[in-house]
C-alpha cells in the first residue's frame, strides 16, 4: 500500500545491524524501534524520580535488613537457679551505726546484707547537689522525667542492651562525691552486690532496734531530742537484680525520696521478670543451649538479666512498737522467661525484597506516567476547543 512492498524495501533494513537478528522471533517482549520514539522533558522528570523513589526504598530495607527484627517471646523458666543477685547503690540520710540491712525472703532465711555490702559515710547535701547538677536524669515518687521514661524504652531493646554492655564492660560501682573539709558526716552509702535465694524476699532498711532484737542500744526516735537522726530519706543510684550492668536505666534508679517525719516507712513493690536478650540468632536457640547450666550464659551475643517493674506505698506511721518505720523492698520473681532477640533474615531473601520493590515502583510509575499524560491531553484538548469556539464562534454582518 505505501510503495515500500513494489520496490523490495524491507523496513527492517533501516534499523540497527545485528548479527542476532535470527533471534529476533523469539523475543516474548518485541522492543518499540529507537527511531519511533521521541525523548520528553517529562519523560525524563519521571524517569529522575523514579529512579530517587527505587534509591530510597532500597536504602530504606537495606538499613531495615542490617538492624533486623526484634520478636519477643514468653516461655516457662525451665532452668533451675537457686541465687539471684541483688545490686544495690543508696544513701540514705542517717548515719551508718544506726541503720541495719537485712533480707528474709519465703524460704525463711534471713541474709545479713549488712555484712555483705559496703558502707561508705558521706554527706547527705553532696549528692543532693550531684541531683541538682544532673537533674534531667534523677525523678521523685511523684513526677518522672520524659528523658528516663525515653532512655528506659530503648534499654528494653536488644540491639541497644549489648550495644551498652559491650562499649561498658566495666561493671564497678561509680565512686560517690569526695567529702570536703567542713562537711559533716550525716549520711551512710550502701552499695556493692550480694546473693540470695530466688524466692519471693523482703530487703528492707531499718534503725537499730527496730524490727529485729539486739544487744546495741536502741535508737531513739522522739521527734524532740533524736530528730535529725531519725530520717529515712533515701537516694536510689542503682537498684538492679542479675548481673550488674551500670549503665541499663531500671525504674527505679536515679530515684529520691525524701520526708521531714522521723517515723516514715517507704515501701517498693517489684514484680522481676527474668530476660534474655540474644542478637544474630534465635532466643529460642540460645535459651535452649544454654539449659545445661543452671542459669543462661551471657556472651557478645546473648546477654541474661532481670527487669522489674516497682510501685510504691508510703506514708507515716503511728509510734507504737509494733510498726517498724524504715525503708522496705517487697520483690516477688515470676516464673516466666522474657525472650528478646534480634534476628536479621537471609540475604537473598534482602534481594528478593530489593527486585519485588523496584519492580512495584517502575510499574506504578509507568501506570502513573501514562494515566498523567493521558490527563494532561484530554485537558489540552477541551481548552483547545474552548479556545476555537470562542475566536471563532459569533460573525457579525454590516
């Protein structure tokens, strides 16, 4: 019909050479000539974006990829441990001879800790000042501060726990403020780590002669001639349970609490849930490897540790014998296990990922492309008809 066929011309003979112009029938998807084409300024904005979107998401699951998954899991405690240990870092403000520390928990044994922790005689205004220094980090009963409540919900990830543990190995008590000359000693530090029985237990802080009978003098508690050494007003550096790893933020660390009566009882009410945190492999896994100890072995990749959770009750007593002011830590161990791992999947699987999104994002885009260039023209068209209806639709005669 177009003269081409009379004079033998091959349209073909007009294209690129290819020596695999054999292959040609069997391509499944015939490709549109180059001569038939028109590049476009919007054409290659589209093209531009696109290719930003297909950049973005990529990085987006790769970053996604490299941090993996956290899954948390509860199990039944299968192990069998007998210890739990409790760390603890507090001043309280009366001197060291007055206060006694003891432990009895369910099993009906009763735990010098006294004995076993360290006592330092400080100044209680030292580290009230270190609080007002460091006030973003220190909360009272009654108000918590936003950067704890943010700083707690990252330490319950485990990629950011062995993060912490591994750029902190050191697990050493922080030294307290160097008394000065003039200060006073009016305050007792009690900190370090113990053992004890896992079973449900009462830690508690009490005057001499109070709550237990002894051989030293009883301290007296009327408010007029005994007052200022009468006070249970407390600092909570650290209270944790499990191995000892300063720099995790517990609820009730970087705690103050503090009272004018002499007869006052604190009282904290902990619920410890045991928690293992593994990285690069399945909790499951490394719990279930871990069965033939008594306890979960913490590693780089697996670190086993307690968390709680703590209310607290407080108020003044009645001066009557049979109610012992002090300050009293009710901790009850459930009999579940906290898993938390952090697993990256397989890196074909990345790329299976990887093809699936930049092929959603070419065909939408194509789609998008073709739908907005089919708009733009049917608008063109009706404001060209718009436009010739309007020039040329009225004539007027002389």
């Amino acid at each position: 019909m177009n003269g081409f066929e009379a004079k033998d011309l091959d349209e073909d003979s007009f294209g690129e050479k290819s020596n695999l112009s054999g292959l040609k029938t069997f391509d499944a998807f015939p490709k549109t000539k180059a001569s038939y084409t028109t590049p476009t300024h919007r054409g290659g904005q589209w093209t531009v974006l696109i290719l930003i979107v297909c950049t973005l998401f990529t990085f987006t699951e790769f970053k996604t990829w490299w941090r993996g998954t956290e899954q948390h899991h509860f199990s039944v405690e299968k192990g069998v441990s007998h210890e739990l240990q409790l760390n603890l870092d507090i001043v309280i403000n009366m001197p060291c001879d007055d206060l006694r520390v003891n432990i009895q928990d369910a099993a009906g044994d009763r735990i010098m800790a006294g004995d076993l922790l360290k006592r330092e005689q400080t100044n209680w205004s030292l580290w009230m000042h270190k609080r007002n220094k460091d006030k973003h980090q220190y909360q009272t009963l009654s108000h918590e501060e936003d950067d704890r409540l943010s700083q707690q919900e990252a330490d319950a990830h485990a990629g950011h726990v062995l993060g912490e543990v591994r750029r902190n190995p050191r697990k050493k008590f922080a030294k307290g403020p160097s008394m000065r000359w003039g200060d006073t000693v009016d305050s007792c530090r009690i900190y370090g780590s113990l053992e004890g029985n896992k079973v449900q237990g009462d830690f508690h802080i009490t005057a001499r002669g109070h709550g237990y009978r002894e051989f030293a003098p009883h301290l007296e508690h009327n408010a007029n001639i005994m007052l200022k050494a009468f006070n249970f007003s407390h600092m909570i550096t650290e209270l944790s349970f499990g191995p000892h790893f300063p720099t995790l933020m517990n609820p009730l660390d970087k705690t103050i609490a503090e009272t004018d009566a002499h007869y006052y009882k604190f009282q904290y009410f902990l619920s410890v849930v045991p928690t293992l945190y593994t990285k690069g492999r399945s909790a499951l896994d490394a719990y279930s490897r871990s069965l033939n100890s008594v306890t979960p072995r913490s590693g780089r990749n697996a670190i086993f540790t307690n968390q709680y959770a703590a209310t607290s009750q407080s108020g003044p007593l009645e001066e009557r014998p049979v109610l012992v002011p002090g300050i009293f830590f009710k901790y009850n161990i459930e009999p579940i296990l906290l898993l938390i791992s952090e697993e990256r999947g397989g890196f074909l699987a990345l790329i299976i990922r990887l093809i699936n999104t930049m092929s959603g994002v070419l065909v939408t885009g194509g789609w998008i492309y073709q739908i907005s260039g089919w708009v733009t023209e049917v608008v063109g068209r009706r404001k060209r008809q718009q436009s010739e209806g309007y020039l040329t639709g009225k004539h007027y005669k002389d």
